[in-house]
C-alpha cells in the first residue's frame, strides 16, 4: 500500500509522540502478529538450512521445502507484516506532495486518501475471500504435491480486512484531528522533516 505517511496508525497522531519514541502505543494483539511472523521466519529459516545440508551431504532431501515454503512460510510472513507495518506506519509513502500542501488541505487530502484505501483493501477483501472459498471447495494443493495449500487462501482476506479497519480508523481519526504539521509516521523521517522545513524558514527570511 502506499499512501502518504499520516498518523494513521494505531495510537497518537506523530506530531504528539517523542521523536525518538519509535516503539508506538504497545497492542497485544500486533505484538502476537509479530511475534508470529518472527517466529515463522526462523522456522523458515532452520527449513531452508536442514533442507541444503541434507541435500548435499546425505543426499536427502526434505520433500516438498520449496512447496512449503512458497505456499506456507512466506504468505503467513508477507501478509501479518502488511497489519504490523501498517501499525507501525511504516508502509512505504510519497510525502512529497502532501508535504507542500497548506494546512487546511491536508487533513481532507489524507481522509480521502486514506477513505480510498479502505476501499482498496476492502475490494481485496471480498475477492480473496471468494478465491479462498474456491480453493477450500477444490482443496487446492501446492503446485503438483499432495501438499494442502488452500489454508493459507484464507490470509489473504483476514489480512486485507484487518487492513480494511486500520485504514477505516484512520480516515476517521484524519476527519476528526488536526494533522500534525508534519504527518510522517516514523519518527526519524519526522526529526528530517522538521530540520528541513526550519532551514527553508530560515532561508526564506534571510
């Protein structure tokens, strides 16, 4: 998702936080995705490893690592993270514009920027879950093994709804609150920001 960098996630807005207050509201339930998406990536990891020195010195191979990890280890990774960096505002945005903005264009340029992207994901939504619907009623398997894939069909649309109502939340808290006078979420590009914006002050007044 890329939209432009606002106080969208869930706790304050950036302007009220510390600038170096990098660890955002604390939330059980982001801290248990990321938890989760930590702990499938080592597992990952340790697979991928059993997998190449089996392979090499014994000759051995595990069956099915590449299946299991395209259609298992990496969609649970890729999709928990969309909800935890959304959170953290750390998707990828274009401040540029938004940025130069006056003030009083900024909070409904980013309510309907953010409205938009509810939209998006709500859209997303729906289809993965009518893809996920399919694959279950067809029990899609990965590739050309007996592995089950069609489980993980189900991240798509718990992922994109989750997205739906942190993008919901956000267009509103937009609506309702002042923008911040600069609306990056993380707080090193916020410090930068501000640097820039007093040395154009400074050089607009000299």
């Amino acid at each position: 998702m890329s939209a432009p960098s606002h106080p969208a996630t869930d706790g304050p807005p950036a302007g009220d936080r510390a600038p170096d207050d990098s660890s955002r509201t604390f939330r059980l339930d982001v801290a248990v995705i990321e938890v989760a998406a930590v702990a499938v990536t080592f597992v990952m990891m340790l697979h991928i490893t059993a997998n190449a020195l089996l392979r090499s010195f014994a000759d051995r191979p595990m069956p099915n690592t590449l299946e299991i990890v395209q259609y298992w280890y990496l969609p649970i990774v890729a999709f928990l993270g969309f909800v935890a960096a959304q959170h953290r505002g750390q998707h990828i945005a274009a401040d540029l514009l938004f940025e130069r903005l006056p003030e009083a264009a900024r909070r409904p340029v980013l309510a309907v920027v953010l409205a938009a992207c509810c939209a998006l994901a709500a859209g997303f939504a729906w289809f993965g879950w009518q893809e996920a619907l399919h694959a279950y009623e067809i029990r899609k398997t990965a590739g050309v093994s007996d592995l089950p894939a069609w489980p993980t069909y189900f991240l798509v649309p718990l992922a994109f709804a989750g997205l739906t109502a942190q993008f919901a939340a956000a267009a509103v808290r937009a609506a309702v609150r002042p923008v911040a006078e600069h609306a990056a979420a993380d707080p090193d590009e916020a410090a930068v920001l501000r640097e820039l914006s007093a040395a154009e002050n400074k050089e607009a007044r000299s």
